[in-house]
C-alpha cells in the first residue's frame, strides 16, 4: 500500500504541474480548483509521512534498522513539510489573483517540491523497503501498519480510498482489492468519499 500511496502522490504532483503550466492569465475559477486539488494532495501526504513518524519508524528503530537511515528519513520529512508549505503559499498567492505570473510561480514551486518530494520517496523505496522484507508476516508488523493506517473517520476514509482510486494503475487497482474486497471499497469510496468525487476530481477531467 505504501506505492499505492507513492503512486498517487507523484500522480498529483505531475497534474498540479501540468495544469499550472497551461493556466490562462485572469481566470479565477481554475486556480480555486487546483488550490483545492493541491490542499486534498498535501492533506493526505501529511497524513502518510505523520503516520510513518508515529508508527513505522519507533518499529522501525526497534528491530536494528540504522539509526543514520531513520534520522535521515525524520529529516526528509521536515523538509517535506517546509516544501508542501511553500507551495501552499504560492497556491494560495495564484488563487487569489488569477495571473499567469503567479501560476508560473506556483508551478516552479511545484517542481521543487516535487523534487524534495520524490528524493524521499525514491530513498525510503530503495534503502528502507527492502530492510522490512523480514518483519512483513509478523504479528508486530501487521498491529502497527494496522494502527498507522487507521483513519480517524469514515469520511476520511472514503475521500483517501477515492483519491488513490483517481487514475490507479491497473496493477495498483489489483493490489488495493487484494488487500480490501471491493464492495468496501466501492461503498467508502463512492459514498464516503463523494466530497472528493464533487469537489476534486473534476479537477483533472479538463
């Protein structure tokens, strides 16, 4: 589920970006949107690096994993934090006036978070994945995956379901309903995720 998740992120940060690349100067109803779409994405990856901090990393540091990999780990996400706020600035400064210049603005600052966003992912991919190999099966493992996706509503998640459903790979469609049968899936995310469904996904649909 964590590249389920990956995917969805990356998946946004692409659109945000290409869609502030063909903004037209004066609109005001387009910025909103992405706006809205940009608070959606930040929320949820807020929600996935805080439940990595509570959870996975004390587990993590519990079965020898290096120390150096989770200070770096901690680190990114600090500066992940300061990148998706920056962005949240240069969204907010676009929607509030509507002009290219802004949009262009926004859009550069999308690349870099993008940028500070994807070395994290690639890193915890690459070096921290591979060392949880060992501990996937275990009854530790599962209770603390278990707490950390734990949602604090049904709506909360129903709009999570939808969002990673939003343009899912069909491998990662395969995954999601190995992992969650699909009439759940399809009631969460159709019912309680329909905010997401009005408010958001006609975002990409242009």
């Amino acid at each position: 589920m964590n590249q389920v998740i990956h995917h969805a992120v990356r998946r946004d940060l692409a659109r945000l970006e290409s869609a502030l690349g063909t903004a037209q100067d004066g609109d005001v109803t387009r910025p909103r949107q992405l706006g809205r779409a940009y608070a959606n994405l930040q929320l949820e990856l807020t929600h996935h690096h805080e439940g990595e901090d509570a959870y996975i990393f004390p587990f993590l540091a519990g079965v020898d994993v290096p120390p150096d990999l989770l200070k770096a780990m901690d680190e990114e996400h600090h500066a992940m934090a300061a990148a998706l706020a920056e962005t949240r600035s240069a969204m907010a400064a676009y929607a509030a006036s509507g002009s290219a210049a802004d949009a262009q603005a926004a859009r550069a600052s999308v690349a870099r978070t993008t940028a500070v966003v994807d070395r994290h992912l690639r890193h915890e991919e690459d070096d921290l994945e591979p060392l949880l190999a060992p501990y996937l099966q275990t009854k530790e493992w599962k209770k603390t995956v278990e707490k950390k996706l734990r949602p604090p509503s049904l709506g909360a998640t129903g709009r999570y379901l939808a969002w990673i459903q939003d343009g899912i790979t069909d491998e990662d469609r395969a995954y999601v309903r190995s992992r969650i049968p699909p009439p759940v899936t399809a009631v969460l995310s159709k019912v309680a995720g329909r905010g997401y469904h009005r408010e958001i996904a006609p975002t990409w649909q242009r």
